[in-house]
C-alpha cells in the first residue's frame, strides 16, 4: 500500500486516454465509451489541450433530462479539470483531488 502511494503517476497511468473534440456530439462521445467499455472522455481543443471531461454521470443526467444527444460536448462537459505531471507520486496526486472534490 505505502508502496503505491510512493509510485510515480507515468508508472501506473493510463496511457492511451480517449480524446474528442469539443464541437463533437454528446451522441458520439456515448458511442466511443460503450465501443470501448469506458468511463469517461477528456474533451479537447483542435490543438488537443484538455478543456473538460465527459462522464457516465455526465451522459445519464442528460438522457434523464431529455437533452438530445446532437448537443456539443463544449455544452455539457465538467470543466474543473485539474491535471497533474506523470512525474507527480500518486500520494501528492491524492491528495490534490481531494482539495478538489
């Protein structure tokens, strides 16, 4: 356990994160984490900066609210991103999402 927590975050991250656009469809970003069997999307620009995230949570509370799935993710995403280096121990990284919960 303590060993984990002393782990680099590049060592036990993923590494190939799904990306869309954030002018795509709620509809497409669905599709890709049910092709893929994911939780969620990171939301970019075309320079492929990170500027949201798209949930499971995200996509049920827009279908419970009959919002249509044309709507761009720029429209519905959490925009309270916060990232942090690979270089970054998993304990510091912890601990920075909690400050941000």
């Amino acid at each position: 356990y303590t060993t984990l927590f002393r782990s680099r975050l590049g060592a036990i991250a993923t590494h190939s994160v799904v990306q869309l656009r954030d002018n795509r469809p709620l509809g497409d970003a669905a599709a890709v984490m049910a092709e893929k069997a994911i939780s969620s999307v990171v939301v970019t620009d075309e320079a492929h900066h990170p500027l949201g995230i798209i949930t499971e949570q995200i996509i049920v509370s827009a279908m419970q609210g009959n919002l249509a799935l044309d709507v761009s993710l720029s429209e519905v995403m959490a925009v309270d991103v916060v990232t942090v280096p690979p270089s970054m121990e998993l304990q510091e990284a912890y601990q920075i999402g909690r400050a941000h919960v």
